[in-house]
C-alpha cells in the first residue's frame, strides 16, 4: 500500500502549506509576538509595533474593550483572507 502512504504524505504537505499561507506567519504567532507581557491581549502600545495592526486596531477590537483577544486577531486575519480572495475574483 505504498499509493495510500504517498497520498497521506501529500496531503499532509498540502494542509501544511495551506496552514503557513498568508503572510508566513499564523495568527496566532503573530499575536505571541506582539502580545510583550503575555498576558493574552495585545494592548493600542503593542500594536503600535505593527503599523498594519495600529491601523485596523478599533476594527479588530470587535468587543470594543481596548485590547486586542487572540481570537479576535485570528478573525481580523481570516476575514482578510476573504477580502484578498474576493478582491482576486
Ligand atoms: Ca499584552
Ligand atoms: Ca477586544
């Protein structure tokens, strides 16, 4: 059953590549990298480290509390994503 080994292995590549797509990096790297004190919200001051993420901040702070959740970031990213994908359309 070599056929179904190689497949797997190709499909495991494919989800990869598709995990690492966008700007290289996943969300939720990207917030672990702006969030400085860990403490699991990225701040107006930590964002200001991404003009990109300073841009968008009161669009990506969905709840409006002033800081930016992972989960919130994650949404802002993938909604992107579709924007990007409708725009090539
Ligand atoms: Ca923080
Ligand atoms: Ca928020």
């Amino acid at each position: 059953m070599m056929l179904k080994k190689t497949l797997m292995a190709a499909l495991l590549v494919a989800a990869g590549t598709a995990f690492a797509a966008d700007d290289g990096q996943s969300a939720q790297e990207k917030f672990q990298q702006l969030d400085q004190d860990s403490d699991q919200n990225i701040s107006r001051s930590e964002a200001e480290q991404e003009q990109k993420i300073l841009d968008a901040f009161a669009e990506i702070d969905q709840d409006q509390d002033g800081v930016l959740s992972q989960n919130e970031l994650e949404e802002w990213k993938s909604q992107k994503k579709e924007e990007k994908k409708s725009e090539e359309q």
